[in-house]
C-alpha cells in the first residue's frame, strides 16, 4: 500500500508503455495500482501481452475473455485499430465499470463491453469474489468471507452468432478455473479457420466437474491448435494453427 502511495500521480492515473504502444489505466486504488503495472512488469504477464500483440494487426478482431479492468483489452483494441475490434467479456459489475473508465480514458471506440460470463450452457450463476485483485471465479473460492454475485453466463457460439460479432483472429481465457466450460461454449468460434491464436490462463487447481489439463489440450488440438509458447508467470499457454 505505501508503494502505492509513493508512486501515484494526483490524477490517479497510470501511463505505462507496451513495447512501444501507450496506454493510460485509472489507478484509483492499490489494488488496481498492481494489477495495471504488474503486467507490464518483467516479473508479471508482461511477456505474453507481447506476444498476443505480435499475433495480431489493424482491421483484426480479439476476444478478451476475463477482460477485468481491460489490461488486455486496452492494448490490443490499439494494435487492431479503428477497422478493427476488440470484445470484452467481463462479468462482475465493479469491473466492468472500471473496464469502461479505461476504454473511455485512452479515447478508444472499437471495444465492445460484454457484461456476461461465458460457459458451456445458457444459465444463470454465481460468481465469488475472492479476496485477491482479480480473483473472481464460477467456481467455489474456497477463502472466508466471499461475496458472490449473481450472473448471466451465455453459451460463446450462441451469444457470436445472436449478436452478429466478427470471428476473433486471437482469444485470450483468463477464468480461473471455468477454462473448460468456456471452450465447450466455443467449439464453433474455435474450429474456425480465423481463430487462429488462444491464449490461455490455466488453474489446473481449480477445475470443476472432471476437466483437466490434458481434456483441456486434447480439446485444443483437435480444434487445430497447437502449442508455441508456454509461460510460468503464471501458467500461460499460447497455441496457434
């Protein structure tokens, strides 16, 4: 917290550079002060920011699924540019109304903000809040004094096609834990051939209903994925066809 206070602006504002890209997060809180600087940090996921950003190009479309406050989003909505488009799913209320400070911070038109959380059924749920920065989940948190609220989760292929929204050319799951429910709900979007690239958090530890790492890959390949990049900090996965 006292680094924090040491290194915030009096707007409250952070300007940070992705390998050559600006972009301006609000930092109004400790929390939301680490989450914004901590990716684009040696020791944070700044490597695999990166690399989604090489995948991609103007008039492109990426799905930011788990956008949080738009770390992501933000970034790549300036590499595809005006013609192109990024969607945000992001489905806890207080992080989507950061989402959208954010988007309208650096000026952007080109994100689209979805308020939903993505399965492999249409239904209603429950997300937990966990005490972390970040850690919100479908799943039991297993922590005292979680909160949870009430949710919307959409198929992924139903809600694309209901919506008209382009084909993502890369996809980034940050679910903790829901990684398998959310692929099933792609099968579609990801079989694809302008689904080229997936980016994928994994949280073997929090897996429901009998997923695993190897049903998870095993799914992948056999939608025509294979795997380029692996990442520890923390366990990131980058597959392409």
């Amino acid at each position: 917290i006292l680094y924090y206070y040491f290194l915030r602006s009096k707007d409250d504002i952070l300007n940070t550079n992705f390998a050559g890209v600006d972009v301006r997060y609000y930092a109004r809180s400790p929390e939301e002060f680490r989450l914004a600087e901590s990716v684009s940090g040696e020791w944070g996921e700044k490597d695999v920011v990166e690399a989604l950003m090489s995948s991609l190009g103007p008039g492109d479309c990426f799905y930011d699924v788990g956008a949080n406050i738009g770390i992501y989003s933000i970034v790549m909505s300036k590499i595809v540019k005006e013609k192109g488009t990024v969607v945000a799913f992001e489905p806890e209320k207080e992080s989507v109304s950061r989402l959208r400070d954010n988007i309208n911070l650096n000026g952007l038109k080109n994100v689209i903000v979805v308020n939903k959380a993505l399965g492999e059924k249409n239904e209603k749920g429950s997300l937990f809040i966990g005490k972390t920065v970040g850690h919100y989940s479908l799943l039991k948190i297993k922590e005292k004094g979680v909160n949870s609220q009430d949710v919307e989760i959409v198929n992924g292929d139903d809600f694309v096609d209901k919506n008209n929204l382009p084909l993502p050319k890369a996809i980034k799951i940050d679910v903790e834990g829901y990684e398998y429910a959310v692929l099933l709900g792609f099968s579609k979007t990801l079989s694809n051939p302008e689904c080229k690239i997936i980016c994928i958090e994994m949280h073997p530890y929090f897996f429901k209903d009998g997923a695993t790492e190897s049903l998870v890959l095993n799914f992948l390949e056999s939608a025509g994925f294979t795997k380029t990049n692996f990442y520890k900090k923390p366990y990131h996965l980058i597959l392409s066809k």
